[in-house]
C-alpha cells in the first residue's frame, strides 16, 4: 500500500519565521503535489513536480517554494510566513499518467502566530 | 479553463436511507471525474473515478456516481448510509490535457444521524 507521510502533524510558527514542511512517499511515484485545504474553499494546489529537480506552480504559489531534490521527498517552505498562510497543508503522490489516482498524506495543521 | 461546483456545503441524512452528494463541472475537453473522501483528522482517499469509460462508475463502501454529459453532472448516491459514511466528499475534476491540472470542489460534509 502506498505511504505519504508528513514529517509534522501539527506546527506552531511565529510570523516572519522560515518554515519547512517535509514529504516523503514510499512507492517511487513520479508526481508529487502540495495542496492547502482551508474550509469553504476545498483543496488549492501550491505547487506540483513531475520528476526530480522538476517543479510547477499551482494556482496559490506566491509566499512558497518547493524542493525535489530526490524522487521520493517533496519539501514546501514557506519564506517568511505569514498568518494568511495558517492552514492545514496536505502532501500527495501519484504515477505519471493523470487517470491515476492521488495518494494523499494525512496532512500538516500549521498556525503562524 | 475548468471548474466544479459542490451544489450543498452540508448534507444530513439517517443511519440507513439513501444518500446524494451533487456535483456539477465545467470543462472544455472530456474530462476525468474522481470523488475522494476525507474522514477527520486525516488525508483524502480516492472513492471512485470515470474516465470515459462507462457512465454508472462504482466505488469502493458502496458508492457510485453516475457521468451525465447533458447535464454536467457526476453525483455520488449512495442506497442505505452507514454511521462510517461521516466524513468530507470533494468532486475533483481533471481535463486531460498533459499536465495534471486538478480542480477540487469545496467539498460536501456529510453527517449520519443514528
């Protein structure tokens, strides 16, 4: 069965702060993908990657950055966070062809005081 | 460009009568429809998808969902709600075109009275 984990379940960051939130997938899947999900407003798409070193922006990039530096790990940071960016964060995992299905992490419930 | 519209934000239904999760979309190739679940406290698990294959598509736990190009739609029904059913259902909706652009709904909670 295919794993993603999310390295923090919950994080309390104070504002200004560079903020990392790890991914990790354990079934050498080629895309990989961060969401944030806020009631209301479902799930945005930050930022995605097909392949290492690869990345795209989503629809909300502004105030992040991603890194893939190895196929199975995934990083979202956020620069300098802000409190606009308190949010649960969740990491996903899928094969190449876009009918696969996500695998989704269980998610990282960040709060930027 | 593509869209999609979860028609109620809260569904409410009794332990054992028929649920309805209504999902309308906008796309401007044939699209993949997939419904995910997300119980509390944990991340979104695929129920179902249709890729143009055929249109009744069922599911995993009883759920199907049924592609209707005429009207837009893909709602996932449900005969007879289980108190586990209680979770978050988000339509998502992909165009095809290469790039794996997604678009998830707002999403549907749905609550099961015992």
């Amino acid at each position: 069965d295919v794993k993603v984990t999310q390295s923090s379940r919950y994080l309390v960051k104070r504002t200004g702060e560079k903020v990392f939130l790890e991914c990790v997938q354990d079934m050498d899947h080629e895309n990989m993908f961060w969401y944030r999900q806020d009631p209301g407003l479902g799930l945005r798409l930050i930022y995605f990657s097909y392949d290492v070193k690869m990345k795209e922006k989503g629809d909300i990039p502004e105030g992040y950055s991603v890194s893939r530096e190895k196929k199975e790990r995934f990083s979202l940071i956020l620069e300098s966070a802000s409190t606009n960016q308190t949010s649960m964060y969740l990491c996903a995992s899928s094969l190449h062809d876009f009918n696969s299905p996500l695998h989704f992490g269980n998610g990282t419930r960040l709060t930027v005081t | 460009a593509q869209s999609v519209t979860q028609l109620d934000s809260h569904v409410s239904v009794s332990e054992g009568t028929p649920v309805l999760l209504r999902c309308n979309y906008s796309s401007s190739y044939s699209p993949s429809l997939f419904w995910y679940v997300q119980h509390p406290n944990k991340g979104l698990q695929l129920l179902l998808k249709y890729t143009s294959a055929a249109t009744l598509v069922k599911g995993i736990n009883g759920f199907e969902a049924e592609f209707k190009k005429s009207e837009t739609s893909f709602h996932l029904t449900k005969p007879s709600a289980h108190m586990s059913d209680a979770a978050e259902y988000f339509c998502v909706v992909s165009e095809n075109t290469g790039r794996r652009a997604l678009t998830f709904g707002s999403g549907t909670r749905l609550q099961v009275q015992p």
